[in-house]
C-alpha cells in the first residue's frame, strides 16, 4: 500500500497503519488479524484544491486493487 500510495500520489507524508487485529470478530474481518482494516495518514501535492471527497477518492482509487484482494475498510486521514 504504501509503495503504491507513494508511487501514484506523489506523496510529502505517508503513514499505513494496519489497524486489523482491533477489529477481529467485526465485519469483514478475516480472522487473521491483518490485512483487511487500515488507517491511513497522508498529504500530497495532488490534493491541492481539491474537496475532502476528491481526496478520498483519489486515495481509494490507488488502493484499488488492494480493496479487491480483502482491505475492508480503510479510514484516510489527510495531513
């Protein structure tokens, strides 16, 4: 996640935090406790005048691929 975060939003600060063992029993979960719930605290120059919405959305649509293979939820905190 974050060498493809890094990659495509050019970023100034990254931070993946990987939150899945506080969310084991929970939807979505997949028992391992890793790999499906995320924290992420970022800043790039592509969020530059755009609204919250875009941000996310850019950030989501990077993480694509990621959410297809099992990331649950991911919860993006922009610096």
């Amino acid at each position: 996640m974050e060498h493809r975060l890094r990659e495509v939003l050019a970023t100034t600060q990254l931070e993946v935090i990987d939150e899945s063992a506080a969310h084991a029993g929970h939807v979505g979960a997949n028992g391992t406790g890793f790999g499906t719930h995320f924290r992420v605290r970022i800043s790039s120059p592509l969020f530059t005048d755009r609204s919250r919405v875009a941000r996310h959305r850019l950030v989501y649509d990077a993480l694509q691929e990621f959410i297809d293979q099992g990331a649950h939820a991911i919860a993006i905190e922009v610096l």
